[in-house]
C-alpha cells in the first residue's frame, strides 16, 4: 500500500514538472512520465534542457526504487506465506501422528465447540474435524488440534488418527453425515466407541442400528433435563455438579478392571476394601456383558472387565486408581476453573 501511494505521488510529480515547468501538455506530461518511471527506452517525446534531463534521471531514480521496493515486498509476503503455512501444516501434521488414545470430534458447530471446551477442561487430548474453513480456523484459534476435511470419508478419519482414537464424537448438524461417520469409524476401527448426536428419534434408532455405542438427541436430553429441574431440582443440581466437577468437591470416575494388573479379581467388595482404603464409594458394576449393578453389597464380586463407577473427592479416586493397578481407567478428573 505504501509503496503505490509512493509511486502516485512520483507520477504526480513527474506529471506536473513536465506540465508546468517544461510547458508540455497534460496528454505529453502523463505519457513522458509513464514511460520514464517504466524505464521501456522510448525516447523523449519532446527536446529536453539540461535542467530537464537532470529531473527526468532524478525520475528514473525514484521509480526504479520505488518500484524496486514493491516488487520486494510483494516477494516476501508471498514467500512468507508459502512458508509460514507449509511450517503450520508440518506442526499440525507433527501434532495429528503424535496422537494416541485420543478422542475426535467430528464438527465444530455450538454442539462441537462444548464438547471441545469440556474435553480441554478434562484435560484429555482431543482432535477436531471440520470441512468448514471458518469453523476450522476457529478452532485453531482456541488452541485445538484441527485437521480441515469431511469426517464421512475415510481417508479423514485416518489422517485423525482414528486406528489409534479411544472415541469418536459425531457432532455434525446431519444425521445422515452423523451416521456416515460411525459407519466408517466402525468398519475402520470396530474397538473404538462412537458417539453421535441425533435429531430424531428415528435417526436416533438408526444410528444405534449402525454401530453407535450411544446417541445423544439434543432436544429429548433437554426436554428431559428440563423436567428434572422442575421436579427433582436438588437432585439435578447435585448430579450436575458432579458430572461437571463445579462443586469442586465429588467427582465421578470410571475404571476397567484388567485381570493382568488388578489384585482384587475374584474377591467382593467387602473383602477388597475398596471404600476403606481409599475413601471412594463404589455407586455401580458394568459387567462385561453389559449388566449393570447399581448399588452393589459388600457380597458382589469384582471380575475382569468389569467397568467400576466410583465417587469422591479427586484424591480420594486417585488412592483407588492406585490401588487397582494402576489399571486402564479414563484419565482422573481435573477441577475447573470458573
């Protein structure tokens, strides 16, 4: 910009002198200045004086410069560019292969950006995918891991690491889109657990019908949320400062039992001492096969693969995450910070 207001303000001068210094045409001035400043070697268009051949050299000199420092700048914003972005693609693409046992999140709309803000909150690495440029430079902003291409296709699902991902969250604003992407994590990673938003019922069916581990319905969670805070408002309060750990007090935690590093395999809770040893309180038992024992008694026995759903205090998981292994359990909460 400062170098074409600089090469105006040249032609200008050039225009004028030769107008009202030479005596030359308006038409004469402007095309002996353009060509002067273009350096092209046409020759005078009308006999010069020694004072004017001196303020054309003057001339030449302020347009080669000038014009010198344009194409300069031009040259280094475009090599800069090219360069700053291939150093961001490599740092992004060094970020993407770094990541293991990681979560996805397949879209950045209101839906995406909360789960993101949780997932950072818990201090778990996460990875978004976005087709939408504006979204995904949004996300880069925020400091996230962004890989820019369609979450239904394979080949980006791949680039996200999805071999290597624990979780994929489908959170794109199309059911279909949502059930293109758990058909394809699923066939690419049938271990991995899928998440998906849904906007109907129907959809909801289909998506679990595809392989969805859980779909989540934005307008029936609410709706139900909603009644739960008009009729059971205490409850909700104090199951949402659990789940989101704003009491900073209890928190809930999830633990796989590995029969190769747990030592209470085979033994029930009342001979493990879970509760007295660590002060967490075991709420319920996810079996292998699915069957959930909520509120288990000191008789219920602990055995591989079992899913242990604990609440206390973060130290008070954390003694029972030592006493169970170290075992693969989901990383410890991290309280927020409001």
């Amino acid at each position: 910009m400062a170098g074409a207001l600089a090469l105006a303000c040249i032609f200008l001068i050039g225009t004028l002198w030769y107008s009202l210094v030479e005596g030359w045409s308006w038409e004469d001035a402007a095309y002996m200045t353009v060509i002067t400043l273009a350096t092209v070697g046409y020759g005078e268009t009308r006999t010069l004086g020694s004072r004017g051949r001196l303020f054309t050299i003057a001339l030449i000199l302020m347009g080669v410069v000038n014009l010198g420092y344009i194409v300069n700048r031009f040259t280094a914003a475009v090599i800069e560019g090219y360069f700053l972005e291939g150093i961001r693609l490599r740092q992004q693409r060094r970020l993407m292969e770094s990541l293991s046992d990681h979560y996805i999140i397949c879209g950045f709309s209101r839906t995406g950006r909360q789960i993101a803000k949780e997932f950072q909150a818990e201090g778990v690495s996460f990875l978004v995918i976005d087709s939408e440029i504006d979204s995904a430079q949004r996300a880069q902003e925020l400091g996230y891991i962004v890989y820019q291409g369609d979450a239904t296709l394979d080949d980006s699902l791949l680039k996200a690491g999805i071999l290597k991902a624990v979780c994929i969250v489908a959170a794109l604003p199309s059911d279909a889109e949502n059930l293109y992407t758990v058909l394809s994590a699923k066939t690419l990673n049938p271990g991995i657990r899928a998440i998906a938003r849904a906007s109907t019922e129907e959809s909801l069916q289909k998506l679990q019908r595809g392989g969805a581990d859980a779909v989540i319905s934005p307008y029936i969670t609410g709706g139900k949320r909603m009644a739960a805070a008009a009729l059971r408002p205490q409850i909700l309060d104090f199951v949402d400062g659990i789940l989101s750990g704003t009491d900073r007090q209890l928190y809930m935690e999830e633990f796989l039992l590995d029969i190769a590093q747990c030592p209470f395999i085979g033994q029930n809770l009342q001979k493990a001492k879970l509760r007295s040893q660590s002060g967490a309180l075991v709420l319920a038992i996810r079996r292998l096969d699915g069957k959930l024992i909520g509120g288990p008694t000191g008789d219920t026995v602990l055995m591989s693969g079992d899913t242990l759903i604990c609440m206390g205090t973060a130290e008070q998981l954390r003694s029972l995450n030592q006493l169970l292994g170290p075992i693969n359990s989901q990383p410890l909460r991290k309280p927020k910070n409001n």
